[in-house]
C-alpha cells in the first residue's frame, strides 16, 4: 500500500525498488488530500498498475480533469473522513486534520499487531488529533518550518501567513511543544517528516524534537529524519 503519490510514476518506482520493494506489488494507492505535491503521480502510477485509488469523495471532486495522455485510469475507492477502510490485512483509521485542502485527513494504520500514525500536512495539532496519535509504534509527523527561518525566507508574505496559520503547516515549536507535553512517549520511532527546503534545515527539526524527547523521563523512542530526495531506512518492528 503506498501512502500519497506526490513523484512521478518513474520516480516513485525508483524508491521502490532501492528498498526492495517492486512496485507491482502495490495493491492500493491511499490519498490524504488533493494537493499536487501528493497527487502529482496518482493517476499514471495506479492507472498502470491497475491499482485502486482510496480517496475521500470531497477531494475526488476537486481533483484536477483527467490527463488526455493518460492510458488507463484508476478506478477511485471514494470514502468518507472518519471511515476506517480494510486493505487484505491492514486496517487504516482516517481522521479529519486541520489544513486547507477540501477534506485532508491523516492515518493510522494497524496490520499483525503492529500500529503507524502518519500526520503530516497540518497547521496545528487539536485534541481529536492527539488521540488518534497515541500508542503507535511507529510514528510520522510533520515538522514543515523553522519560524524564524520562514519570516526570512524568500515566500511571499501572503504565503508565509498561509503556512503559519491554523490551517497552514507545523513548526519545528510546535512539534516540539506536542512532544514535550502532550505525546504518549510509547513509539519506538518517531520520523519528522515535510520538512520545507527552503524554511527548515534537518539539524534544527532535529534539535527542537531531540530536545523535547529528553525533557520527558523514561522515553526511548527513536528519532529519525526524513528526506525528500532518498527514502528513509526501512523500519521493522
């Protein structure tokens, strides 16, 4: 199962195979949300595997026409915020997240005993969130800025109003702030993941999170940062 499409069908089915993994192996295709940064690649790469696509039906309606050069389309599994939906044997919890997409949500996933959250794409973290982020054994989240680097940095102003907001992306602080307060400290990895090129720098996310992860006694978890351009180790649990 992949998780977003944001690559190329090429490029993706690079990564796929420098982790061993064949991408005609995928059984499903699951989207959080319409932006093109994680649809970019949905329709060639399902289309030409003959994989379903699982997307909630607001975000399906807004999806940009159907690419004329396009051969064979996707069949779209549509669902609602909230659902659970069964893939074989993995069970994925959705839940709605604050971002300014038409119905973003965020995932965790159970399969053999084993639990994942991944919440990336979200201006701030509520209540609702926190809940579905506990107990996992692995956990992704996004940690998209560094504040001061993004006051700075070259986004227009409007952008950096729109990256800040409740419905924008998380910060470094504020990642920090869940993990000092409010994260149960069970996982046994935690990736940062998102991280702006141009409004971050991995040694900062890694610091402000690695910072927050010592102040609370007895945490063991791991801390892991992602990349954009190669795939993180594989993690097995």
């Amino acid at each position: 199962m992949l998780l977003d499409a944001g690559f190329s069908r090429r490029e993706t089915q690079k990564r796929l195979r420098a982790i061993g993994e064949p991408a005609d192996a995928l059984d499903a295709i699951v989207i959080s949300h319409e932006h093109s940064d994680h649809i970019s690649g949905m329709v060639s790469l399902a289309g030409g595997l003959g994989v379903p696509v699982y997307m909630t039906e607001l975000a399906r309606r807004v999806v940009p026409a159907d690419p004329a050069e396009v051969r064979v389309m996707p069949r779209f599994e549509l669902f609602r915020a909230g659902q659970t939906l069964t893939i074989n044997d993995i069970e994925i919890e959705t839940f709605t997240i604050p971002h300014d997409s038409v119905d973003p949500v965020a995932f965790r996933i159970q399969a053999e005993g084993v639990r994942v959250g991944l919440c990336t794409d979200l201006g701030y973290i509520p209540d609702s969130v926190k809940v579905h982020l506990r107990g996992c054994h692995c956990l992704i989240l996004e940690s998209n800025h560094d504040l001061d680097m993004l006051k700075v940095g070259p986004y227009p102003w409007v952008v950096k109003q729109r990256v800040m907001s409740r419905t924008g992306h998380l910060s470094n602080d504020a990642v920090a702030e869940f993990l000092a307060q409010d994260y149960d400290g069970l996982a046994a990895v935690l990736v940062l993941a998102h991280l702006s090129e141009n409004n971050n720098h991995p040694a900062l996310a890694q610091l402000s999170a690695d910072q927050a992860l010592k102040s609370r006694e007895h945490c063991s978890t791991r801390l892991v940062i992602s990349s954009q351009h190669v795939p993180t180790e594989l993690f097995r649990f």
